[in-house]
C-alpha cells in the first residue's frame, strides 16, 4: 500500500491531535502538523504532503491566506487542500472562490475521516 501523507494545519492542538490519531493508526498514513498558516506553508514547500487538511479561522496567516500562499509555491501549487471547518454553511463559499477539494466539518467523526478524504479525494 502506498502512504498517504497529510499535512493538518490548525492552531488548535485538540483538532492537530485528534486528526493524527484517527489517521496515523490507520496503516498506510502518516501525518505532520503545523500549528499556523506560515509554518503550514513553509512544511509543505520542504515536504510536499499528499493532502492538506486547513484550518479556516487561525491568528496570523488564516485559512484563505495560507491556502494562496500554498498555490504560490511551486512546491504546493497542486497540492488537494480540504477545509476544516466549525461553520461549513458559511464556508461553503471557499469551495469555488478557492478551488478546493473539499471541506470537513468540525466536530468531526475520527472514526470516518478518512473514509471521508479518501471520497473526497478519490483514493
């Protein structure tokens, strides 16, 4: 089986971990964490992840701006990247204006999520 590499972008510790626990168990993916917009950028210019799971609301470089900065780089230009989201029907606007692969509502079910992005993303 081949690894799935996703690079979770969130400032909240909680959502970071609960993301590597439902997915690292898993056999087949690995996770890396970025606690901001820049860092999240900068990890996936160094390691080109195989999805990138963004926060929306974050201090600093927020969801939308990070997710530009990402399509700048062209080590992340072609990367999927999924929204997580606590208001999915607000955000729902991201998914053209952005041109994203989707977007997961938090709370989420750990159980399902990677059942979720492999829909998603058609793994």
């Amino acid at each position: 089986m081949v690894s799935k590499h996703v690079l979770v972008i969130d400032d909240d510790p909680d959502i970071r971990d609960l993301v590597q626990m439902s997915l690292e168990h898993l056999e087949g993916w690995t996770v890396s964490l970025a606690c901001s917009g820049e860092e999240g950028a900068l990890m996936a210019q160094e390691r080109s992840p195989d999805l990138v799971l963004l926060d929306v609301m974050m201090p600093g470089l927020d969801g939308p701006a990070t997710f530009q900065r990402l399509r700048e780089q062209d080590a992340s230009r072609e990367i999927p990247v999924v929204l997580l989201t606590a208001n999915p029907i607000a955000d729902e606007r991201y998914r053209t204006s952005l041109q994203l692969s989707g977007i997961i509502a938090k709370p989420f079910n750990p159980y399902t999520l990677s059942k979720r992005l492999a829909e998603i993303l058609d793994w």
